[in-house]
C-alpha cells in the first residue's frame, strides 16, 4: 500500500474519531444528541431528529452508544491501520 494512501486513511480516521467524540460528549452534557442518519439521499426532516435524555431516553441512548462505539473503532483504526502481515 501506498505510505501516502496510509497516512490520508489514518487522518480521516483520527478527524472521524474526534468529531465523534465530541458529538458523544456534547450529547452527555447538553442531555440531547443528533440522531445521525445513515442515508447520503435522504434531505428530508426525518433525518436530522434530536433526541432529548428526558422524553426518548432509549433512542437518546442507543444513539449515544452508537457514536461512542464509532469514536472507539475509528480510534482504533488510526493505531492499527490497514494492517497486513509480511509474507
């Protein structure tokens, strides 16, 4: 693999992990968290619900675990790369 290759995916891979993480604390703080939607096409308000830790805790929840786990993988991803061993 190319070295340049490597460094832009572990850069994105930091950026995605921070941008998540703050999302997630963010979400802690202000007791409400963006649902993050899944589908580039999809422009419509259903896409971009907010959901409070008092009146939808299980979606707040999961929403935050879900970005949280993200945060983890893409931190993971930065330290380990695409790995491959020599052959």
């Amino acid at each position: 693999m190319s070295p340049a290759l490597d460094l832009g995916y572990r850069l994105v891979a930091g950026g995605m992990s921070v941008y998540c993480a703050r999302q997630a604390y963010y979400g802690l703080v202000e007791r409400k968290i963006q649902f993050v939607s899944d589908d580039w096409l999809d422009w419509s308000r259903w896409s971009s619900q907010m959901f409070d830790r008092d009146t939808m805790p299980v979606r707040y929840w999961m929403q935050l675990v879900g970005t949280a786990f993200t945060s983890l993988l893409c931190l993971v991803a930065v330290f380990i790369g695409w790995w491959q061993p020599n052959g």
